[in-house]
C-alpha cells in the first residue's frame, strides 16, 4: 500500500539509528536477519499527494527500498489496468480509497522478486496477481503481506490475470446473484463495448443464455457490432435504433429478458428498462453517461420491475477470499482456454500519461489502458 | 358486472321470446324457477359508455332488472369508495378494466337482497363485502355469483367494508412482502397523509415498528401532522422541512429505515430514498404526482438501494383468495376494535358527481369518498 510504504520508510529511519545504538554487535547466522533486513529495490511509482483531476495531480516518482517482513512478498509488478475506479480514487469521489499520499492502483500482476522469512507457498519467479485487489499497484516492485498475492498457472497471459479480478468476475457474478437463468432465457444490457459487457457476452453464452446488447451510436459503430457479434452476441443495437415505439418488436427469435445491466444511466437505462420482460430486475454497476436512471411508477406497479445494484466490492472481503479465488482461476482457465478474451491496450509504463489521457477519455473511444512495466 | 349485466339483459330479451314460442305451458311447482326467472330491482347506476374524462363521461342512470341465476347473490349496497384506480379505469388509463359500456366502482358492500336456487352460505339480510374486488360497484343493486361475496361480521362499520381491500391491505401487505421488519425497525413513507398511508402508521404501531411521514407542504399541514400523530406517527415531515444537506440528522432516535414506501414520485420519492439506510428497498405503489423516480448510479451502488414496486391485484386471484379473506378479517376485526382507522367522507349517492369531483382535485385535498346508497 503506498502510504504503508511511506510510513514504513519513515519507520526504517527511525527504528534503523535505534537499532544501532541499542545493539552494538551484529550476530552471525540465524539472527542476523533482524538486523540486516530484507529490502525491496527501490520502485518507481505513479504517485499523488492530493486528490483531484487525475492527469495533473499525478506524477512519476522513485520511492525508496523498503523492508520486506517475515510475512512479506516483494514483485516485480508486469501489468496493471487503468480502471475508472482508479480514476475516481484520484479524484477523491469514490467511496473506499487510500488515505493520502497514495500510490495509484487497484489490479495487477507480476513476478515474486523476493520473499519473507516466513513466506513458504510463493517463491522467486512465481507468476501471482494481487487478490483481492489493494492499492499501489502502479509501480514497479510492490510489497505486500502474502495473503494478498495468488499464485498464478505459469500459462496465464499477465494482462488478462492484471485485469480479471474487476471488470470479468463482474459479469461473472452479475450472471449469477441476481435471476435464476436457464438455458435459451436472454438478458440485456447497456455498455456492451466494455470489458464487462464484453465478459458478458461470452460468459452467456458459454450457458446458452442471449444476450442483447446496447452501444453508443458514434463513428464506428459498426465495426463495434461486428466485434460484439464475433464474441457470441445475439442482437447488437445503438441507442438511436432503439428509438422506436416497441423496442420488443426488434428482438426476432430472442425471448423477452428477464435480467438487465445497465453501467450508463439515462437514456441507456431507460432502454434496458424498456427490453425487460414483466417481473424483470435492471442492475447498475456503473455511471458512464454521469446521469441518473429515470423510472415511471407503471414500471414498478403493473411491470413490476425491480432495480438494484451491484458492487463487487462485497465479494472482495476476507471471507470469501477463497470462493474468490476460485472464481479468478475458473476465469483464467476460460481465458488459458480461449473461450473468455477481451480488448486491451498494453501501454509501456514510461507513456504512462497518454495512457492516462486515454483512459480519462481525452482521445476519444479507447480500449481498456493496461501498464506494462 | 356491469357489461355482463348488459349482456344478460340483451340475452335476457333475446331468450325469453325463444323461450315463449318453445314452451306454451308454464308448469307449477320445482320446475317453475326455469321459467319465472327470479329477478333483480332495477338498479341506479354510474354508467359510462366511453373512456375519458370522468366527470364528463359518466351519467346516472336506471338499470333494468336481471336474472338472478341459481348461483347468483343480488346485493342490495350501501357503500362504495371512488378509489384512484377507479378514475383511472374510467379514464382508460388502467390496464386492468372492464370492457365499455360500464358501471364504476370496484370495491363496495351491503346487504343481501336474495339469493339464487344453489346459495347457501348466504341469506337475505347478511351484511357482505365484494371480495375480490370486481366491476359495477357504484349501483345500487348488484347481481354476481356467490364467491364474489364475503359474509362480513355484523358489526362491521360498512364503509370500513367497503374500503379494506384496496387500502388497508395494501398497508398490511407492503408492511409484510419485502424486509423482515422486527421491532425497533422503522420504515419511512410518502403521501402519509393517504388511506394507505394512514393505515401503514397504525399497522406498523401495531408491530412496534416506528415510522418517518413525509407529507406535502399545504395549508392545514400542521393539523395533518398532528392527526396523523395522533395515529401514532414518530416523525412527520413536510417535504420542504427535508429541504436540508443531510435529513437523517433529523431522525433523532428513530433509527434508518431499512424500507419505504412511495406513492408520489418525482422529489417525495427522491427524499424517501435519502431517508433509507445502507441496503434499502423503495416499494412503489402510487404515483400521485405523475412524476418519474429518479435515481443516482451511487444510490444503487455504493448505497447499495434496490427499487420494487407493489401490485394489489397480485393478491387478489382466485388461488389466494382465502388467504386473503383471512387477511381482510383481521382488518375488520382491528377495525371493530378501534385499533384501525382512517379519514372518510360519507357522500349521499345523490351527490354522486360532487363526491367525484372532491375526488378529482377539483375542490382542493379532500378525504376519500365513499358513497353511501
């Protein structure tokens, strides 16, 4: 955690000259671990003082060695994704977030570079991925306690174990916590570009569930589409195409959806709202639009629709760290497997701005940002 | 039914000629019920032949006799509410309504005039109650078949019998289908001033379950307040008193509610959901003002809030119809003991057209109307 390291750095300083003047003389052997303390190199990190826009408030600094405990691990980070939440922690709106001075990041995965003393299941080289994700994933060497690395099939591709944990058990719990679906019943939903509506799509249809998916009209659209309907989606529609006065009459041989997703708001909701089958749920992960959802009464009265959320974080405590985990390694196998991909933009560290940029939309539609190191 | 009082009386003309020229002789005895056909007074109706307007669409008008078929109970009424779905039936605007042409009202009760050959259960004289609910109330006598009627306690107050289905056991219901209130709980509502809502601070009282009143801003609001105190209300609020940065500073020692109930939209609805705690549920079963819900991205994902809706007529299908009958015997039962009680103005049938008016705003907020025959 970036402010754990800083206060750890501040610890060392202190404790270091304490040290000395109480212990005149260092021992050989087994003790001498106390004394010459495991350090991590030095790290270069995406560091920020203050919230506020995340392109101005950040910047890339080197933080100094710190001490790797008994229980600790040290990686060499190799991947971590730009996720919106990681821009609302820097802009200081979402609701959990480090204390400041903070290192950005949430997600990612790399190689164990060197273990604590007590650390027996991780070793040097070992592929892990943070689990559940922390902050300070963005830089270069990350200490953290062993409970928090999960120790990775050496065949998994880094940036999907960097970015599996967010947006795909997303879509994977979202299928799961809210409608019984069986096979042939659909669902909709908004935002079907991104990388939980992507997950989505092949997550349905792996169990035969249709999808119907909503994206933005905008220059390449098509395209879009197309790349949507490769992943397995049954219908594919921009917002203005659905300005019609029945949208069911487009669904064709897709039945009515009983479970919606909407990560847009406003008009994007209303038309999630609108595909839903009597008795329907609509859940909201995410805000895109910035706009609220908007329901009429006869929604909830003689639709009977019900509107919830969901927030992942719920599943990333320490109790159901495990249930997690497992669900992580389902994932990754369907991704070792081919059957699980997504779109990402792998972005060397040292451009780390323009991936920013990109990330907060300054450049138009992007891929998902992922930070090689 | 008022159609199927139309269609009886077309077929009543239409088979009595057949039966004239197929049978000359009229036998004595057993057999003479098939011919002299037991029949209904004539009754004095609110008719309407089209949708619209209800003011203007309907008309007082006199109902020729009908047959009183083996299984038929012809109820003489006494009392009859103007429900708001009732106007919107009229208006077209409901989705459940009887085919045009018509008779209002749906809820009602009264006294047995007679019987048909196969009634048991019922005499002339039982006090009973239209249960469920069904078309044609706002007539003065009404034919329908045995398990449309419920025999009701003598001493049941009739315009309490006449008004417990729609309101009060919406009231009970909202109170009992949704979250496992214990003692202690509170929930917070809109348009507490309502017969629903009047009913939901009683029947939660009875439970030791406290209540938030969110009322509107009028003249007379104090005395609603204080009537609705008297009731047993912890809190009432106007919505314009809510008008601050955070109300549940307001609550004082009532806890956050885990529930509420809306029947206004637009901004009463809106405070309710600020009132929630953490994990809510909004139920929708009004929507007075005409005015949408209005919800943000966080309410549903970091407030973690879900949104239903609440459909009487769910409860009211042949195959909960005992269940329900039991329900509405214990309302009456709390009714008769003065536990339950709500606002009602007694109309004169012939101030029909005055008490709909009242109805419809046009002479400012008035009590419900209930008319008496």
């Amino acid at each position: 955690m970036a402010s754990a390291r800083f206060l750890t750095l501040k610890s060392i300083h202190g404790t270091s000259t304490h040290t000395h003047s109480l212990r005149p003389r260092i021992q050989i052997s087994g003790k001498v671990r106390a004394f010459c303390a495991l350090m991590s190199p030095t790290s270069t990190a995406v560091f920020y003082e203050n919230h506020g826009p995340p392109d101005t408030v950040t910047k890339i600094i080197q933080l100094p060695s710190v001490e790797i405990k008994a229980n600790d691990v040290c990686v060499k980070m190799l991947a971590s994704p730009i996720n919106p939440s990681d821009i609302n922690r820097i802009e200081g709106v979402y609701p959990v977030r480090p204390p400041l001075p903070a290192v950005g990041g949430y997600e990612g995965a790399g190689v164990v570079h060197s273990v604590g003393s007590a650390v027996q299941a991780l070793s040097p080289g070992d592929l892990v991925m943070v689990s559940p994700p922390s902050p300070g994933t963005w830089q270069t060497h990350v200490v953290k306690d062993k409970s928090l690395w999960h120790k990775l099939h050496k065949d998994t591709p880094v940036e999907y174990a960097a970015t599996v944990t967010i947006n795909p058990l997303t879509a994977l719990r979202m299928l799961e916590d809210f409608v019984d679906l069986k096979t042939g019943d659909a669902i909709v939903q908004n935002g079907a570009t991104s990388m939980v509506g992507q997950c989505v799509i092949q997550l349905a249809k792996l169990r035969g569930i249709h999808t119907i998916n909503i994206i933005r009209d905008r220059s390449g659209s098509d395209e879009a589409t197309e790349k949507l309907k490769k992943l397995g989606a049954d219908e594919v529609f921009t917002e203005s195409q659905l300005d019609v006065r029945n949208v069911k009459s487009l669904l064709g041989n897709v039945p009515e959806p009983a479970l919606g997703f909407n990560c847009v708001g406003g008009n994007a909701a209303s038309l999630v709202l609108k595909f839903l089958r009597q008795g329907g749920t609509m859940v909201t992960y995410g805000g895109m639009a910035k706009k609220p959802v908007i329901v009429s009464t006869s929604s909830f009265i003689f639709k009977e629709l019900s509107l919830t959320g969901f927030y992942l974080q719920n599943w990333l405590t320490s109790d159901k760290n495990e249930e997690c985990r497992e669900m992580l390694d389902y994932l990754l196998g369907l991704i070792r497997e081919g059957k699980l991909k997504y779109n990402m933009e792998l972005a060397p560290f040292s451009e780390f701005h323009t991936a920013l940029d990109k990330s907060l939309g300054k450049l138009g539609s992007q891929p998902k940002q992922v930070i090689k190191f």
